[in-house]
C-alpha cells in the first residue's frame, strides 16, 4: 500500500489541468443563454474563480483565454499583469475566435473570399503575438468551417487555403510554442467540416510545420468512435499535444469530465502512461477542460471536473505496465484485461486525501467550497445580467 501511496502521490504532483475561462461565464445552447447570479462577467472574475479551483484542487495554475471574449483590447491585454499578480493564475493556451463575426458565415481560413480569409489569417497573427506577450505557449486552433449542402463548397480548394494559413501560422510561433490543431466532425457545419477528424488534423499539423500537434477535444467524435485508439496512435507518432476534457452523450455535449463514461477517460490515461513507461519519459501533453457548464454552478462543476481528472488519473498510474506487457505478449488475453480493471476497481480516493492532506488542501474541495460561501457572496456582488440571451458566451 505504501508503494501504490507514492505512485499516486507521485502522479497527482505532475498532473496539471488547464481551466477554461468560457467555462465560468454564462453560457447556454444554440436556443439560448442560461443565466446564474454567480457567473464571471468580467476578466478579472473569471480569474478569480479559476483562483478558486486551483486553491482547493492544486491542479490547475493556467487559465486559457479567448481573444474576443477576453482580450478584445490593448487595455485588457495589459490588465493581466496585475491580474496574475492578484489571483495567481498564469495565462494559458491562447484561442482564437474564428466563428463569431458575421464574415465567417461561410468559413474564416477556408472561404472563398481572399479578403476574409486574409482577415481571419491577420486575427491568427495577432492572437500569436499576444501569446508571446503573455508567454503562453499554445495557440489552440479550432475551426468551424465547413458547408451544410452539397456542391455548394470545392473542399480541395478550401483544404489548400486551411494548409497555407496554418502554415503561415505556424512560421509565426516563438521557438518555444506550439501550434494546437483540433478536429471536429460536425457542427456547426453539417454536411463536411473543413478538419472533420484525427487524420485530417494530423495532416494539417505535419504540413504547417514540426511546431504544429494534434488537440482532441473528446466530445469530437462519432458515436462510439475509439477514442483511446486515437490517443495511441497519435502518442506513436509523437503528434498528441493536448485534450480538451468533457464528456458526452450523444455529440459535443460538453458535459462534465466522467459524468457520463468514467472508464473510457481511464483507459485514454492508461494509454498515454503506457507510452510514458514504455518510451521512459512524459509525454509532452497540454490537458485542459472545454466544459459548458449551462445548468451547474461554474466553479463546482470545473471542481467536479478536476476531481474526476485526478482520481481517474490517479487509477491510471496504478497500471502494472510490466505485467500488461508480458500479458499482452502471451496472449493472456483476461490477464491483460485484468491489469486495466484492477487499476481501474482501486480506490484511491484514501490516498488522494493524504496527497491533498500533505499539501495544505482541503480533503473535500467541493465541500470546502461550499462552506466558504463563495458562490452567495459573488450572486450578490455580480447579480444576474442581462447580457442577451442568443448567444453561446
């Protein structure tokens, strides 16, 4: 036991979760927007509630931010110094927001219309050199275009345009930074999504150059895709560079990280810490929450989320990667199935207490939160505001 204690505890210490900023503000459905009193509406709330998560779950340093959402001015880009220095929050992956303004109605790197796509390609820049300024080091890149009907779209000529924006993309990055190209099958487009899958994300991120990885976002699939299939293969060829955690039933649900299928995300760490023990090093793997949370309370939710990534990463490690190994090369077919249930069946919630226990943290987050009346006091100072009610964010 106190070798699987040290395991745990060893794991917990490496394992850092990147929060959303988005996550904490009001967001709803394409039908509309859910208000709750509490929710951030401004930067510096939404750093202060990433404050919150981190303090009681020691996981989560960074905070990604959205360009237009977050950063839509000189002023706000300088206010977050001080808002760093307040709330000990780092700035974390940069997105930028291609999906939004009315130009993009038919596509931002991929329309037919050269000045929108210079347009789109001049907001990617910008969104770089801001990373720079802030020294984050991952420009997460997802894009909705695509087209809804047949015929309507040469997706030749539309992959050719995406291929050189990234690329010009890519070229513009720090030594030090990375390109993140994510995937997404459908929606909002729905007949062909310009970056519809792995492959077509890999293809893009080889070609922009060796700075460019694959992001997965695990609502980002089709029902009953292998995801952890994906994970391998990307972790073979050394193009896995982050997640977006989220569950979901149907499609891109975005709903709370194990709430719907807890062994799936065990079995996507159980392959990225079988690779880690077989290459002898980590994996170089950005981990961050793509959470909409329209009906639950922001910041208990992304607790939620956080716990849920620990524990289940903490069940991960406990793998005996030598004895699955030797398994798998007998064809010891329930043997080797066995290595991941046993992991799987422990419970580690004892030694994730100890760990939270050692360093200063509350044993229960969710209910050390509670008790801190976080959530009354910010419904009374933020109160609800009417911010509209048809739009996601």
């Amino acid at each position: 036991m106190e070798a699987l204690r040290g395991i745990v505890q060893k794991a917990l210490d490496d394992f850092a979760i990147e929060l959303p900023s988005w996550g904490f503000a009001d967001t709803g459905t394409r039908f509309g927007k859910f208000l709750q009193a509490s929710a951030a509406g401004t930067l510096a709330e939404k750093f202060s509630d990433a404050q919150q998560v981190h303090r009681l779950t020691g996981s989560c340093p960074t905070l990604a931010l959205h360009v237009l959402w977050d950063l839509p001015t000189e002023e706000s880009v300088k206010s977050l110094a001080g808002l760093v220095g307040q709330f000990g929050i780092r700035p974390g992956s940069i997105n930028p927001n291609l999906f939004q303004e009315q130009e993009y109605k038919h596509g931002s790197l991929a329309n037919e219309r050269r000045e929108v796509r210079e347009r789109a390609v001049a907001h990617v820049l910008h969104s770089v050199e801001l990373a720079k300024r802030l020294g984050s080091r991952d420009i997460s890149m997802w894009l909705a275009d695509g087209s809804n009907y047949p015929g309507t779209a040469n997706v030749r000529h539309r992959k050719q345009w995406m291929s050189e924006a990234l690329r010009l993309t890519h070229d513009a990055l720090a030594e030090d930074q990375r390109l993140l190209v994510e995937y997404k099958p459908f929606e909002p487009a729905f007949y062909h999504t310009d970056i519809a899958d792995w492959g077509m994300a890999l293809w893009h991120a080889r070609n922009a150059g060796p700075k460019a990885k694959v992001l997965v976002d695990l609502g980002h699939h089709y029902q009953g895709q292998n995801i952890e299939q994906i994970v391998a293969w990307l972790l073979s060829e050394e193009m896995l560079g982050g997640f977006h955690f989220n569950d979901r039933r149907y499609a891109d649900d975005d709903l709370t990280l194990g709430s719907i299928d807890p062994y799936q995300v065990f079995r996507i760490f159980a392959e990225i810490r079988h690779w880690e023990w077989e290459a002898g090093r980590r994996a170089d793997i950005a981990y961050m929450v793509d959470q909409s949370h329209n009906l639950k309370n922001k910041v208990e939710a992304m607790i939620q989320t956080v716990e849920t990534a620990q524990l289940l990463y903490a069940k991960a490690a406990l793998i005996d990667h030598e004895a699955l190994a030797k398994a798998r090369t007998e064809q010891r077919l329930i043997d080797a199935e066995d290595c991941y249930k046993q992991a799987f069946e422990t419970d580690c919630r004892p030694m994730i207490r100890e760990w939270r226990r050692a360093r200063g943290l509350p044993e229960d987050s969710l209910a050390a939160f509670r008790a801190s009346g976080y959530t009354e006091r910010t419904a009374r100072e933020r109160g609800i505001r009417q911010r509209g009610t048809s739009s996601y964010a």
